[in-house]
C-alpha cells in the first residue's frame, strides 16, 4: 500500500524517469532481423506475414469484427514446424527474440502495418511462431539452452503502478488488475505436461532470466514416461500472458516406443497442429465480456515496446483470430477413408475451442478421441462429435473423412460452440464456409457454457481424394499403464489426504488450500512475488491425494458453476490427475475416469486424484488463463521426502503397470470395457468428520 501511493504520488513524472528509479532500464529493443531473412515466400512458417486485423463488420455479441484482411492467404498448403532433438552433445537452443509481423500494402498505403512480437529462434533457424518441435522418447535426456535474446529497459512491477491514464484510472488498474504485468522482457521456461523434475536445472519457473542472460535446463524423462503431445512456452510469472499469448511457444512430442500401440494406431501418418491466437485488443471491456485486454493491451500496461505500428501506436484492432502452425486457414490433402492421427495443442493464454467438421460437401467425417493432455485414454478410442480445448489442452485424435460420392470431396474443421444438435442456444452456421463470422462468443448450454468465451472461426479445410469409400473400423483397446498413472478411482484414499483447491473470484486473485475435504477455512495468499510466497502445503513424495476443486464455499453450491472450474482453468505442473467425479453437464469428450493436467468445465467442480509420484520440490498449481496467473493466481505444493519414492500401491491396482519404458504395450478390449466404473471404497474419516 505504501509503495502504490508512492507511485501514485508520482505521476507527475515522465514513464521514462520512473522507469530509471524502479528498474535502472537501459536501452531500447531491438529487432531480430533475421525473422525477415527467410525468403519472401508471404506463406513460409518463419516469415509471418500480416498477422492485424482491421474490419468494420459487427460479429458476434461481444463486440468482436470480423476479420476482413491483415491475415495471410487462406487456402495455403498445410505445413508443420520443423523438429528439434536435444543430443547428448547438443542440447536445443532456444532464443527468445522479436518476430516481425506484417500485413499487406492496403490500397492508398505506402507501406504495410509491422510490428513486433516474441518467438523463439535457434542457431539453425530464424525466429518464427510457433517455435520448433521438440521430439524426444521415455528415458531420454531433454537438454535445453533458454537464451534471453530480449533487451531492456524490462520495466519491474513498481513502476508499472502508474501510467494507466489518470490516478483514478492508476487505482482501478492496482484494484481490479492487481499490478499483474510487468517484467515484461524477463523469461523462463515451462515444458507443460512433462512428468520431470521441478527443481533446478529441471522445469523450474521460479527461475528468472533476465535480458541478455542464459539458464541450461536439464531433464531426464522417466523412462516409464507415457508418450503423448505436450508444449513448451514461456513461464515468468509477471510476463506470461505476453510472452505465451504473444508466440513464445513450441510443440512438445514424446514418442511411442515400438510396439505400444496397435498397428493400424502406429501406422497413422501424424499430423502436429499448434493453434494459436492474435489478439490485438488494446482495451479491457468489464461489462461488453472483455475483463482482460489482449496482448497488444498487455504489452501496454507492462510498458513494453512491442506490439507497436509504425506510427508508435499501439495496435488496437478489436479482433481475434488463430492461426494454425502460423497459417490462416490452410488447406491439407487427405485421402478418402484413411486414418490420421492429429495431435492438437491450443496452445493459447485465453478463450477455449469448440472443434467440430462442417461444410461438408459429399463428405462423412469421424472422430475417434486417442487422449487428453497427452495421456492416452483408459479404453480408446472413444467416438466424439466435437473436442473441446481451454487454453493449455491437448487432444489426440484419430481423423478420418470418407468421400460419399464420387473420388474426391470437401470438409473442414471450425471452432464454433453451438454445433447443430447439440447445442442451439447461439448462433447458427450459414451454409457457406465463405460467410461464417469470426469472433469470439459465449455459450448458453452444456459444457461450453463456461465463463470464457469460445472462439467461432474456420480453422482448416480438407481436400479429400481417392483412396476407399468404406474404411475399416478401429479396434477398441487399452495401454499398458506406467504405474504413476494406474486407475485411482477404487483406491482407499486416507482422509488427511483428501484436500480441498479453491479458485477465487476476480479482484480476489488467489488459489487457497484446505486440508480438510469440505469444511474448514481454505489459506492462501495471492503470489505477487514467487519467492515471498509460501507453499500451499507439504506433501510427501510417494502418496495419492484426493482434491475436491472449485469455487469459494462462502455461498455453497448453488454459485460454483459461476466461479470455480468454470471460470479458472486448474493447471498443475508436473504430475496429472485423474478425474474421479463431475457434476452434469455431461458429455462424451468429458469423462470419469480420464486424466488430465488441465481442466475446465461447466458445472464449475470435480474431484480428482493423484500421485506424486518421484519428484520432490515445489510444484506449481495456478489458472491457465494466464493474465489470471500473472495477476497472482498462482500456488505451489512444497513435495519432501526421498527423491524417486513412488506409491507402491500402484501394482495392486494395476498387476501390468510398469517403472521401464520395456513394459509399454496394449491390448484389445472389448468396448463396454470403457462403461466400467469403479466400485466404491468405503474409508474411515477423522471423527467428527461428514461421510462421502
């Protein structure tokens, strides 16, 4: 409070002059030339051309216009990023670097409209979003150099108190807002789904790089990894939604050992799709739906200098749109009847995606759901009509469109959250794929009817051609199971580990803790600083836990699906959970039983299950919208104990599970092995204690 009036006291000076009082800052930034060294090819993944948005069409109801140009060209041939591997003599580079984006040359205009982001380069290949591919396998060593290729002045959180426009103005930002974005050219690293260790040199995000420095991060995958679709992106606490919102950000692959999947799953041609979004929103919008700017606004309140025009302006376009694997709205050959395995990452700070196929000409398209967040299914595959994603989620699934007349034939993949039979409560489709609107719009029913936004936008067409009209169908069946990821639903869990998270509401920027399932007073403090903030809890290495996730208990039950999980998205770092109850809305994409590490539904409240399995140290939990992060909704858990203790309980479930990836296999199922649901276990509580 004393430091706030401080700064506020001092508006009167020049940014410049506070700057240089808070921060010492030094000189201004500067472009990586080399993001336009790559040819001029206006379709290449290194060279991303015209990612504004202009348009003066009304959307959808939050106020959104359509995005009518500043793009690039639709229709271009699908691309994917190009893959890395660390080895034992060299590790991955990455340095995080300016990307310049530009638009077209507009009628009446001497030049395009540029500026810049962050991205990720190597010393192979120039800066570009997203950032290269990452592969590696179970027992693998995973060596990464972060460089901070980003310059100063790196504005610290003191002098980004003020300068919002007025003191009025000043003291709603540090009300509402909680000073949460600053630091804005300092950066770390965060590999999202990676069962690895959390302490330094592992996926530590206490870790702070500053400009101009390098951090050697060094893993080892268990060798009992699951293989499955993770990401990378930056993590400093502060700068997170800048830095991941703005492109900071790669695909991450840990591969299948042979023989772990069926033949006709293995064979699949893989296709690795990272969706990402602009968001080029200058200006939060409590009322019209809009709580957060997007990350030119961002760039703005850190007092960065990015994200700027020509002119020195900010970019404020109201529009949002995603690009897949950096393309608007590309094209890709697929042949009629054959399976593919997507791997899908909505690798995004915000909003959600609702994926389903639609205009479809001659065509009939399947889904059948592999796995989520990079953890393959109890029994799959499952057949879905629509994959949902918060911001973080991964889906793998297997895609196939049959051609039902003649040799080729059209479809395409859209987000849009009112499929028709599904949920009709907002805008339709038109029957065109040329007239349909983007934006962004909110749900009124079902699992979408979450308090985030839905993006509404074509994302990919198919040209389908030749091969078979009839394919055969898949055969159900189940994964051997590393033993940190055996069923958990029919596990006795002690009372003293069944814990309760809560996720508060806005301007009350916390995640708090309660040893206690569903009584007593829930403690944590919203983290401004990382290293004043003290753990959650202490938990020992080697346990399952039991979390009952949700909103503030202050009102019961009768609010949770306003606050809670279908506000926040709960994200935890380095071991997933099992979903071991939901409430309705129900549906086949969400289902007991499944894992997950990121987690957003409608009813606003699940319980979960977990083993912390191996690794000691301090493991973060927070919200994956991430400007809810980087405002303070962020904890951690202090894990003690011997190093590499696991439950060893794990083998009475699950007599298969293995600790070596030598025992990863499969075998075929029948289908209503996945309608199976675990028996109850009846445990003793404390005394005193309510019976679940």
């Amino acid at each position: 409070a004393i430091s706030l009036l401080f700064c506020l006291g001092a508006v009167g000076l020049a940014e410049a002059e506070a700057d240089e009082a808070c921060c010492q800052a030094g000189s201004s930034c500067q472009a990586d030339e080399r993001a336009s060294a790559a040819g001029n090819d206006p379709t290449s993944l290194l060279q991303h051309r015209s990612l504004a948005a202009a348009g003066t069409q009304a959307a959808m109801a939050t106020g959104v216009r359509r995005v009518q140009g500043y793009l690039p060209p639709p229709d271009q041939d699908f691309k994917e990023p190009p893959v890395v591997r660390s080895t034992a003599t060299k590790p991955i580079h990455l340095t995080l670097t300016t990307v310049k984006m530009c638009g077209p040359l507009l009628p009446g205009e001497r030049y395009p409209q540029c500026w810049y982001t962050r991205g990720y380069s190597t010393p192979e290949l120039p800066a570009q979003i997203p950032g290269p591919t990452i592969r590696v396998k179970p027992g693998e060593k995973l060596d990464i150099d972060v460089e901070n290729g980003l310059k100063k002045p790196d504005p610290c959180c003191l002098s980004t108190k003020v300068g919002k426009g007025g003191v009025l103005q000043d003291i709603a930002y540090n009300i509402i807002y909680a000073n949460g974005f600053c630091m804005i050219n300092s950066t770390n690293l965060h590999t999202h789904g990676l069962h690895v260790t959390p302490r330094r040199p592992g996926d530590d995000v206490f870790v702070e790089i500053d400009p101009g420095h390098e951090e050697k991060m060094r893993m080892k995958l268990p060798p009992y990894h699951m293989a499955g679709t993770h990401w990378y992106h930056a993590h400093r606490h502060h700068s997170t939604s800048a830095q991941a919102g703005g492109g900071a950000l790669g695909a991450i692959i840990v591969e299948d050992p042979d023989g772990a999947l069926p033949p006709e799953v293995e064979g699949m041609p893989e296709k690795v799709m990272a969706f990402t979004l602009v968001d080029m929103r200058m200006t939060a919008n409590l009322i019209g739906g809009s709580p957060v700017p997007g990350n030119s606004g961002f760039e703005k309140w850190s007092r960065g200098h990015l994200w700027k025009n020509q002119t020195g302006q900010y970019i404020d376009e109201n529009a949002v749109v995603s690009l897949v694997n950096g393309q608007y709205k590309p094209k890709m050959q697929i042949v009629s009847g054959k399976w593919y395995r997507f791997r899908m990452i909505f690798a995004a700070i915000e909003l959600n995606l609702a994926v389903f196929d639609a205009f479809r000409k001659n065509a009939r398209c399947e889904f059948q759901l592999l796995a989520k967040d990079g953890i393959y299914l109890n029994v799959a595959p499952r057949e879905v009509q629509r994959l949902f994603f918060a911001s973080g989620n991964r889906v793998d699934v297997a895609f196939r469109c049959t051609c039902t007349r003649g040799s080729s034939c059209k479809a395409a993949l859209i987000s849009n959250p009112c499929e028709p039979g599904i949920n009709s409560t907002c805008s339709m489709l038109p029957t065109k794929a040329e007239d349909m609107r983007e934006g962004v719009e909110r749900a009124k029913k079902g699992i979408l009817d979450v308090n985030e936004p839905t993006l509404t936008q074509l994302l990919l067409s198919f040209d389908i051609q030749g091969g078979s009209s009839r394919g055969d169908q898949l055969k159900t069946f189940s994964v051997n199971r590393p033993c940190y990821l055996v069923d958990l639903r029919g596990v006795a869990v002690p009372s003293s580990n069944q814990n309760r998270i809560q996720f508060m509401d806005p301007i009350d920027w916390r995640v708090t803790f309660s040893r206690k399932n569903d009584t007593g007073i829930a403690m944590g403090m919203r983290m401004a600083e990382m290293e004043d903030t003290p753990p959650l809890a202490r938990m020992k290495v080697g346990e399952v836990r039991q979390w009952y996730v949700r909103g503030p208990m202050l009102f019961g039950d009768s609010l949770n699906k306003y606050t809670g999980l279908s506000l926040h998205v709960f994200h935890i770092h380095v071991n997933p959970f099992q979903i071991t109850s939901l409430s309705s809305p129900t549906d086949p994409f969400f289902q007991v039983g499944d894992w997950q590490d990121t987690l957003f539904h409608a009813s606003g409240q699940a319980i979960v299950r977990t083993q912390l399995d191996a690794f000691t140290g301090r493991t973060i939990l927070h919200c994956h919208l991430l400007s809810h992060e980087d405002m303070g909704m962020m904890g951690y858990f202090d894990i003690h104990g011997k190093e590499g203790s696991w439950w060893k309980g794990a083998r009475n479930v699950d007599p298969k599970c293995y600790r070596d990836y030598k025992g990863a296999g499969y075998s075929y199922v029948t289908p209503q092995a996945s309608l199976l649901e675990a028996k109850p276990v009846w445990v003793k509580g404390d005394a005193g204690d309510d019976c679940h």
